[in-house]
DNA sequence: CTACCATCCTGGTTGC
DNA sequence: TGCAACCAGGATGGTA
C-alpha cells in the first residue's frame, strides 16, 4: 500500500520513537507474509537495541546491535504501529508483536500479507536481494534530471511503466506516479525514451517536489494506512488525479476532466487535455 | 530488452 | 438486504 512519503512518515515515527530501545522479545504469529520469516528471526533480535532506523525506497531498515538489520516491506496493506503496552487481545491481522524491554509493543499487522520481514547484516546489506536491483532514492543525490535521463534512455515501454520499476528511481508507485506525470504536463502513455531533455528535467523536479509534498502532509491515508501514531495522513486531499476520474482539471485555465485508463492492468489517472 | 500474465492474500466498494 | 464481481497503494518470476 504505502509509497516512499508514507513509508517515511512511519520510518520518521519509528526512528522517534524506538531508536535505542531494547527489544525484549518478538512473537511471530505466521510462518511467513510474502517470505517467509528467517529461521531463527526471533532469536537473533531478542535482547538486542535499536541502533538506527532508516529508509531504502520502500523499506524499513532497523539497525540492531550486532549489525543484524531487520528489513521490512509494508506491501500494500502493512501498518507498524506502537502501543504503550501489549494489547490484551491480538488483532486478526497482526502477524507480528516486538515487546521492547520498556514494557511497549511494536506491531506488525498487514491484512493482505503482501507485506515481508526479513534479517540481513549491515556487511552486506546493499547486496540484498531485495536492495541491491533498486534504483537511486528519488530525494537522494544520486538522482538527477542527468541520471533521470540515463534510467529512461533506450526504454520503449510507456513513461508510467517505467517509473514504477523500481529499478528506474525506488520508492514511486501509482499515486505518485500519476501525480508527478500530471505535474510535468506529459501523458502517462508516452515512450519513456521519447521524453525531451527539458521533460525530463522538469519530471525529475516535480517527483521530488510531489513527494516533498506528501511527506510534509504525513503521507495519505486511503484504506490501510495510518503512520505510527496511528494518525491519519492529509495529502490524499491533494491529489491532482488519482481518484479523481471524471473531475476538472485543476491545471490553470485548462478546460479538460481526469481520465481513468488501464495500464499493464494498473489504473492511470490523467488530464487528456493538458498532458501530452 | 519488451509485453503480458499469474501469483501471493483479504477486505471494501459497487452493481445487480 | 444479499451476493458476486471487481478493485486495490506492490513485487516477482515466468513466458513468449
């Protein structure tokens, strides 16, 4: 569910919260959500404190003592959420309950289990399965309209296929997607290698400032998501596009209505009129 | 490379 | 009101 704003407004909420906190012990009430647990997960992290939390694209990256890191996707319908104490009764979908030493409880719960907890170390953490195929943090400087270019360079599919391949720039999905498409005025149906320089240049300004955006609302909250405190995030209210199938355009002075169309079976929500 | 498909699951919404 | 179909913020691996 969550993109790179909601994961980060999590991860800021963790890193607030938890960093230095030992955890006491960790209950997994499934084998697995889309991987399996580790062997030997739970083990491994009992007794240790939180070091250090940070965010790879959509990932949650804990540092535990020791260099062990427990990395963590949300999928689409995850939340983490801390709790003073351990609830008396355990919610249907939450798979997974930290106790921290302090007597709290961080819980993993993810209704859909698209969502993954695995264990690596800090010695080869970019080699990861998972991180070592993603492309730069969209917010980090190693993305630039000049890589931008690069990633997109010789690529026939559509611009909107291949910025949710996380492989181009991590962290996008489809609401960002769409919102930054419509920022930059350019179709989501053009050839990805067909954007001009200063397309491009403008597309890498408005990702970044799309997803500045939503961070500073604390994300959007649609079904699943709350961030940790268990608020809601407002930048849903923001929204140019996505969901807004049949409204006006809000570009200045631009006449046309959001369209709905379906791309490699995903949803792209775009003006017609004003993005070409 | 590319497009396309299926898959992992559950729950909310929509339409009849 | 009931029920079925459809839809969903993601990632991955397979096929042609």
């Amino acid at each position: 569910m969550p993109e790179l704003p909601e994961v980060e407004t999590i991860c800021r909420a963790l890193r607030d919260e938890l960093t230095g906190a030992r955890i006491r012990r960790l209950d997994l009430h499934a084998r697995g959500l889309r991987h399996p647990f580790p062997e030997g997960m739970a083990d491994c992290v009992r007794g240790k404190r939180i070091r250090r939390i940070e965010r790879r694209a959509k990932y949650i990256l804990m540092h535990l003592d020791g260099g062990d890191v427990l990395l963590c996707h949300l999928g689409m319908s995850g939340r983490m959420a801390i709790h003073a104490t351990i609830p008396a009764e355990r919610g249907r979908h939450d798979h997974v309950i930290f106790t921290l030493a302090d007597g709290r409880g961080l819980i993993f719960s993810d209704p859909r289990r698209f969502g993954s907890l695995e264990l690596t170390h800090e010695t080869r953490l970019e080699d990861h399965p998972r991180l070592a195929p993603l492309g730069p943090e969209p917010l980090g400087n190693h993305f630039s309209a000049a890589t931008l270019s690069r990633a997109l360079d010789g690529r026939r599919t559509a611009i909107k296929q291949a910025l949710l391949d996380q492989k181009t720039v991590a962290g996008l999905g489809n609401i960002y997607v769409c919102e930054a498409l419509w920022r930059s005025g350019i179709s989501p149906l053009r050839q990805a290698a067909g954007l001009t320089e200063s397309e491009v240049a403008d597309l890498h300004g408005h990702i970044r400032a799309v997803l500045l955006d939503a961070i500073a609302a604390g994300g959007s909250s649609l079904r699943d998501y709350r961030r940790a405190s268990g608020e809601m995030g407002y930048f849903q209210h923001d929204f140019a596009v996505y969901g807004r199938e049949g409204e006006d355009c809000q570009r200045p002075a631009c006449p046309g209505s959001i369209e709905r169309i379906a791309q490699a079976g995903r949803s792209s929500f775009f003006c017609p009129r004003c993005q070409h």
